[in-house]
C-alpha cells in the first residue's frame, strides 16, 4: 500500500470513530469532491467552456460539500440556499477584481521549466483564474454558513419561545466566534501554501513592489480576500434567514 493509500484509509478510520454515520457522509463528500475537481479538469481540458463548467459545478460541489456534511436537513438546506447566494454574489465581484488584476496565467517562477513550450493550448487562463478563486471560496463559506445554520437552529429547539431579538443577539453572538476561527484558518492556509513562495521573495531579495506585482501573490492574496468576504456576508445572511423563518413560525402560531 502506499503512503498516500496508508494515509487515506487512516482517515476513514479516525472519521468513522469520531463521527459515525455523519463521520463517513464526510468522507464520501471529501472523495466526491475530488472526482469532481478532476472531472471538471478533463471538462476543461477538452475545450469546455470554462465559466458554463462553473455555472454547472459549484452547486455540485455545495451540494456535495453541505448535504453530506451535516445530518440535519434542515441546516443542510438553508446553507445551501445562502451558500448559493453568497457564491452567486461573489462571482460578480471576482469578475470585477480578476479584470483588473490580470493575474491570470503563469508567473514568473515557472518561467524555466516552460522554455520551449507554447502556452497557446486553447484555454483563457483569465476565466480559468475566475473558475479557480469561485472554487477557493467555496469551502470557507459552506463552513459558515452550517456552522451558523447549526448553531441558530439548535438554539431554537432549546429555547423555542426564544423572541426574535434575542435570536438575533444570540446568532451575532455565534458568528463573532465562527468569524475569529474563519478569518485564521483562511490566513494560516494562504501563509502555509505559499511559505515557499514567501522564502523565494526572501532569497532573491524582491522588492515590495515587485511582492504586490507578482501573479501568483496577487492570485493567492485574492483569494484570501474573496474567502474572507464570503464567510463576512455569509455570517448576517443566515442570521436574517433565520430570523425571517422564526419570525414567519410565530405567525403562524399566533393566527
């Protein structure tokens, strides 16, 4: 077996142990997920539009991601929703952002290992920058949005009668949690992948403009932004989905 296999079936059993049921839902959405990316490469690779594979394939893998990750249906469908919407607005601001950046493409440092080889292979490395951030922050705000889902809606079977203020104070409550653990798990993951990076601008004793005009900084540093954008606006729209369907139930009730 290799190590990657060893390593493979060492998670399935630690998940199994720690989550049951739930614990190998998750495990299936982690391999779904992968032949999913994979899938969309062979897409793409074979001339697909790059912007009608995302269109096809980030609700997939939210889908994938949110209802195998929680056994709850009813969290599973509001993050979803939300999970949607926030995607959907981003898309528009990673459009607007990766059109001025430019950062599409190779960067320098794969310069040598590209010498005599075209890059005119057919692909807008452009829409395939804007498919590659969509996808990035995919995972930080399904994360957010069931963990805020989660909370709010565990807090209303605990306390029914809970008035919607108070619903309100408390998801706020919840997400300046889930927003501190968001925020350094989306920085340390940028920092940690590229270290590297970071120790070759040391090395070769880059400026700090060329720092800020290097393409796979910029790409890695927008990312980060778009990430920490999509948990920020993900946070308040559950607490207002939330609030709505409580608010809609006490209605109800009263009538």
């Amino acid at each position: 077996m290799s190590t990657l296999g060893a390593l493979l079936l060492l998670l399935l059993i630690l998940i199994t142990i720690v989550g049951g049921k739930t614990g190998l839902k998750s495990y299936l959405s982690i391999v779904l997920n992968f032949a999913l990316i994979i899938l969309v490469a062979v897409l793409i690779g074979i001339g697909t539009n790059i912007l009608l594979v995302g269109v096809i394939f980030v609700p997939l893998k939210l889908l994938t991601i949110i209802y195998l990750g929680t056994h709850d249906n009813r969290v599973a469908k509001i993050s979803f929703l939300i999970a949607m919407a926030i995607s959907a607005g981003l898309f528009v601001l990673i459009l607007i952002l990766e059109y001025f950046a430019q950062a599409g493409g190779f960067g320098d440092q794969s310069g040598e290992e590209l010498v005599g080889l075209s890059l005119n292979i057919g692909i807008n490395y452009q829409d395939l920058g804007i498919l590659v951030a969509v996808f990035s922050t995919l995972g930080a705000i399904a994360e957010a949005a069931v963990a805020m889902s989660a909370g709010m809606l565990e807090l209303l079977v605990q306390k029914s009668d809970i008035s919607l203020a108070s619903l309100k104070r408390s998801g706020t409550k919840i997400g300046e949690d889930i927003l501190g653990t968001a925020l350094n798990t989306i920085l340390f993951g940028m920092f940690g992948s590229f270290l590297p990076l970071f120790i070759w601008f040391i090395r070769l004793h880059y400026s700090i403009g060329r720092v800020v005009n290097d393409k796979l900084f910029v790409s890695a540093a927008l990312i980060m932004v778009y990430s920490i954008v999509g948990v920020l606006l993900t946070i308040p729209a559950v607490i207002y989905a939330v609030g709505r369907k409580q608010k809609l139930a006490n209605e109800e009730r009263n009538n």
